[in-house]
C-alpha cells in the first residue's frame, strides 16, 4: 500500500469547532481595542490571542487579529457577525470573522517544475497546511500521476499562445466559487485581470527573487550576469502589476562566484519551497492584512 496517499481535507480538531478568528483594518483611534475586547465578553467570548500594528497613532492604519473561542460558535456566529456591525460602523473598519472548523480551499497552479508543489503537499500531508487542497491545475500533465495518488483531483489545461483566453476560462470555471485561495506553484504563465479580479488577496505567487530585484522571467540568469553574492525568493499577493502585488514573505541564501546559474537555481529551489509554504500557512491562519501594496503579517 502507498504510505502517502490521503484524501479530504484536514479534520477538525475538539478545540477547532468553538474557535474564530477576526481581522481588521481601520484608521488609528483611541478605543478600538476596548471597544473589540468588551464586545466578545459581553458575547460571552474567550480572547485566546491578540495582535496589533498601528502604522501611526495620530492618524496612521491600524491592525488587529483576535482569536477567541465561544460556545455553539456554529450557532451563534451569524448574530455575532451582525452585532459587530455597530463597532465596525463606528470605527470604519474593514473586518472580516473566520471560523477555524471551516477549512479553507486551495487550488494549486503548477507547470513543470514541482518542487513547490512536493513541498505544499508534504505540509498538508503532515498535518502543517491546515486546509483542504480542493484541486492541482497544470498546463502539463507531468505531475498527474502523483497528486492523484494523495486523492486529489488533477486537471491538465494546456495552454498556448493561441489558446491562452480559452483556457483561463476553463480555469476559472473549474476554481469559480469552489477555492478560497489560489496558489501558483511555479506556475509559469501570467495570468490575467479576469482571473486575478475575483481572487484579489487571495492569489499567491512565488517569484524567483528577491523582489524588487530582477523581475520577469530567467531572473536567476540575470542575478548571475549581475555577479550577486545573495539570492532569494519573493511571495506575493498577484496583481496586475507583473511581480509587483504586496509582498508576504522573503528570505535569501548567500553564494558566491563559483555558483553559475544551474547551482543558483538548485540553491534558489529550496528557497522558493519554504517561503511560498509559509505565505500559504500564513494566510490559512488568517495571519495576513493588506493595506495599498503593502501587508502586515502577525507570524
């Protein structure tokens, strides 16, 4: 028997099913952590964990995640919702209340390259991704046999120039309503407004850079032409800006002269696996707030 085969998503866990998390994002006043705080106890509500960033007290953006447990959530949580709408009013907050129990659904994009992908389902496998990875879409059909082995549906879409419209639409009819994020994976196309429009904030690119450097594609030749001593990896929010969405994590490796391009790329995949599966984990945790081109992450 294959030993890595799993199927569905992750189960919930005793302590998952009471349990919601709330972000928000307002302009900087006084009372907004009294006012959130006062509201979940006369809710009955137990704050477990709580972060917060202003940008600036006189007049900046400020940030807050919440975790908190309360009994017969499932029950309770579209009054909750509903009630809050009068703090949320008064303070202008854009805001939003995840239940834990409600796995989130990704759908990953890859091409040929799967090193990202190996390393999104190991996490998931493990236990790390706590999510339920709905479906893999691929412009090639290499990787079909292996994420069909973990019980995940597997859609080969190729594309051309030619039938580049043609089969985003497939894309999208296949994602449309069924995912909560979306991850490219290495996913070697550019994709459009009409599929980056519906999941804004909620499409996940990782760049083979340390971005703002060398955007665009063979950014490893061009580090190489330009004798760098550090490379790195970029995970970022897509936009129609190419490689210019609000950046959610980071990280480099130092090289040197004796590295040419085949070994930064060697160096550069491992890079590139562990920062996109932390962005991914890190807005499965609702842990991620985007304000203009620009994220506050609570990690």
């Amino acid at each position: 028997m294959d030993t890595h085969i799993k199927t569905g998503g992750q189960p919930v866990k005793p302590y998952e099913s009471n349990r919601a998390r709330m972000l928000i994002s307002c302009p900087d006043g006084p009372g907004i952590v009294a006012a959130v705080s006062r509201f979940l106890y006369e809710h009955g509500a137990n704050i477990v964990q709580s972060d917060q960033y202003t940008m600036d007290p006189e007049g900046g953006m400020f940030f807050m995640r919440v975790e908190f447990d309360l009994d017969g959530l499932d029950g309770r949580i579209a009054a909750l919702r509903s009630d809050f709408e009068v703090i949320a009013s008064q303070f202008r907050m854009d805001w939003n209340i995840h239940q834990l129990s409600r796995k989130k659904k990704l759908a990953i994009f890859v091409s040929k390259e799967d090193h990202c992908l190996v390393e999104l389902l190991w996490q998931w496998q493990a236990g790390d991704l706590d999510a339920e990875i709905s479906m893999v879409v691929s412009n090639h059909p290499d990787m079909k046999e292996y994420v069909e082995s973990f019980g995940i549906p597997y859609y080969h879409i190729p594309v051309t120039p030619e039938t580049k419209r043609e089969a985003e639409q497939k894309q999208l009819e296949i994602v449309g309503g069924n995912v909560d994020l979306i991850v490219l994976a290495r996913y070697m196309q550019i994709v459009s407004p009409a599929l980056i429009e519906p999941y804004r904030n909620r499409l996940i690119n990782i760049h083979h850079s340390f971005l703002p450097a060398f955007v665009g594609g063979k950014p490893y030749a061009q580090a190489y032409d330009r004798g760098v001593k550090i490379i790195g990896a970029t995970a970022h929010y897509v936009t129609e800006e190419l490689d210019g969405g609000p950046i959610i994590e980071q990280d480099v490796q130092r090289v040197s002269h004796r590295d040419d391009v085949n070994e930064l790329k060697r160096i550069g995949r491992t890079i590139e696996r562990v920062v996109l599966a932390r962005a991914v984990k890190w807005h499965i945790e609702d842990r991620i707030l985007v304000h203009q081109n620009k994220t506050v992450v609570f990690n």
